[in-house]
C-alpha cells in the first residue's frame, strides 16, 4: 500500500467518489480489497491521476476517492474486466454509493 501524499486537484480532472456502508468488522477487509484492486488494476489504467481511501473512525464507513484525467477514462476503469472482480468482492462486503464530481474549489493553510 502507498502512503504518498495525494493532491487534490480543482482543474478538468473528474473526480470519482464512492462511499460504502459497511459493517464496523467488515471495514477492514473492504479497505483491503480496495486496496488490491487499486494496486493490481485501478492505479495502472489510462488516465488514472491517484485514490485515496478513507475509512471512518466508527467502522461504519469507506470512502474511495479517486482522480481521473477524463469521464470515458471513468467509464473504461468501470467496464473493465480486470476490476469486475473487486467490484464483485466490494458489493458483498458492503453497500456503495458511486458518483462522479467536479472539484469545486480547494482551500489549504
């Protein structure tokens, strides 16, 4: 798993996010089969700019944010027979709740 910082980027970038709810003892393996798919698909598709997942302090919830160059590199990530499995593994693990964003602004310190 890679610990790199992520930046969020506000520029023509898609940005696909998906929150699952999810049992508190169920959290962890969810987290690692994003993980995996990020690694072994997801990271090595085109257009693919970074994802980060987040995982609630209660255990109730996952949230898979990822940066993507286009919307058709979106759809292509999504269509691909490589990531049907982890989607696969993903939904019976937890409920998601996907959709795709435009970054509105950001504000650092």
């Amino acid at each position: 798993m890679s610990k790199k910082q992520a930046v969020i980027r506000a520029d023509e970038t898609v940005t696909f996010i998906s929150v699952f709810d999810v049992e508190p003892e169920k959290q962890q393996q969810l987290i690692d089969v994003l993980n995996e798919g990020a690694e072994k698909v997801i990271s090595k598709r085109p257009g693919f700019i970074s994802a980060s997942i987040l995982a609630s302090k209660d255990g109730t919830r996952v949230v898979n944010y990822a940066q993507w160059k286009s919307l058709d590199d979106v759809k292509a990530t999504r269509e691909d027979p490589n990531a049907a499995p982890f989607a696969k593994r993903m939904a019976e693990i937890a409920k998601a709740t996907p959709n795709v964003f435009t970054v509105s602004s950001v504000h650092t310190a």
